[in-house]
C-alpha cells in the first residue's frame, strides 16, 4: 500500500473517531471526472451558515447534479455543518473487497456547532477552503456573516503565524461563494452586484488591525456565485467558481 494511502486512512480514522455524525468526508475519487483535478492529493474544507448549499455543493461534485438520485427517488440534501474532501484514495477492506468509504451522516451547522470548524482546521491543516455564504442575505446580515468567518475560521491561524510562522500552514486559497442553490430567478445584475458587495465587505474586514497575522500568509481569496438552483441552466456559474478555486491551489 502506497504511503499517501496510509494518510489518507489514517486521516479518515481520525475524522470519524473525533466528529462521527458531524463531518461529511469523501474522496477525490468520489468527485465527477470533470473536477477531480481540482481535490486530486489535497484536502478541502467545505464550511457555511446553516441552510447555505453546503450539501447541495456536495452532491454536484459527485453526482454532477444538487440532488442524489436512486431509484427514481430524489433524495434532498440534509442539513451539515461541514465536509472534508479528501485528496487521497481511502480504500478499507470489507467482506475480502476494497470498497471506498464516506460518512454520510449530517447534522446542523447552526452557531451552536462553530467550535468545531475551528477543530475540524487544526486537525487537517487543508490546502483550500470554501466557504458558503447565503446569497439571500441582507447587506446588514452579510457583513456580520463576513465577520464570522475571521472569527470562526481564520482566526485558528493566528496562533500558529506568531508562534511557528507560516512553514507548517498549506492553506492556499481562501474563496467564498456566494450561494443561490434554493433561488429560480435571482437576476444575473443583483447576483453580481451581492459578489462585489461580499468582497469589499471581506478586504474591509481583513484590514482590521486583530487581522494583521493574515498579511503574512500566501493566501488566494476571491469571491464567486454558486447558482445550483434547480435551473441546471445556471449550473456553469458553480462549474466557474470551483475551476477558479482549483487555479488558486496551484
């Protein structure tokens, strides 16, 4: 067995054995063709408010569709607070087959559960972030839920900037998108204008003086729409937003 598979089994043990029902986790295996390249050996961090498109993202990179489809049956995404996409192959051995593993359990990613993205980052250091954030948001609401993120989020860095430096951090990209997964007919002018509004929002907020460790890390941001409504019509806007966040990990 190649050494990046032990990590990733590893990696996985330790998922379950510290957030059981409260992590989504997944391989780069599990991800379409298509936008595997993007997950191929790094490790992704799927965070956002309750209700955000989170699991809705999840199904379209494995199925290529917001919702799981079997036997005929449309299975709507559940509430979650977080996934993990794992780059490498996670293969366990059941009943004499390998068979690749996920843990699809989900629960609410309400205020209540913020304790553990801080956890969830710490334990494995990802090399990318996205971060979901409800298009229907007020400007009033979006700026608090951009505050959010540094506290909740970010934040786990600082420690590790003044004391380690930068050498033990492989986060590369930071990117939010900008979700209208539940929306028909948000018009294109109001979809772009909520993009730049959560930019400016998220540079205004960086340059806070508590956020001063952030200028020292390589960080990639940008903002992006994810339109996963079920108008599959819209559906390039998230192809679009992934294949950006994909460039920035390189």
């Amino acid at each position: 067995m190649e050494p990046f598979t032990i990590i990733g089994i590893s990696l996985f043990v330790f998922l379950l054995n510290s957030y059981g029902r409260s992590v989504i986790t997944f391989t780069a295996e599990m991800v379409q063709e298509s936008l595997r390249y993007i997950f191929k050996g790094r490790n992704i961090a799927i965070l956002g408010e309750k209700s955000s498109g989170k699991t809705s993202l999840i199904y379209f990179l494995q199925y290529g569709k917001p919702v799981e489809i079997k036997q005929n049956k449309v299975n709507s995404p559940e509430p979650t607070l977080g996934s993990v996409v794992v780059g490498a192959n996670i293969n366990l051995k059941s009943k004499g087959k390998e068979v690749s593993v996920r843990i699809p359990n989900d629960v609410s990613g309400d205020n209540d559960f913020r304790a553990l993205w801080k956890e969830l980052i710490k334990d494995t250091n990802p090399d990318g972030i996205i971060y979901l954030l409800d298009g229907r948001l007020n400007a009033e609401s979006t700026k608090v839920a951009i505050a959010s993120i540094f506290k909740d989020i970010l934040s786990c860095y600082s420690d590790k900037v003044s004391l380690n430096g930068v050498s033990d951090i492989k986060l590369k990209a930071f990117h939010i998108f900008v979700s209208y997964s539940d929306r028909w007919a948000t018009s294109e002018a109001i979809r772009t204008m909520k993009e730049a509004q959560v930019k400016l929002d998220y540079l205004s907020e960086s340059d806070k003086e508590e956020h001063k460790y952030l200028k020292s890390m390589s960080i990639k941001f940008d903002v992006s729409i994810m339109n996963l409504s079920p108008n599959k019509n819209n559906w390039n806007e998230t192809i679009r937003a992934l294949t950006m966040f994909g460039t920035d990990l390189n």
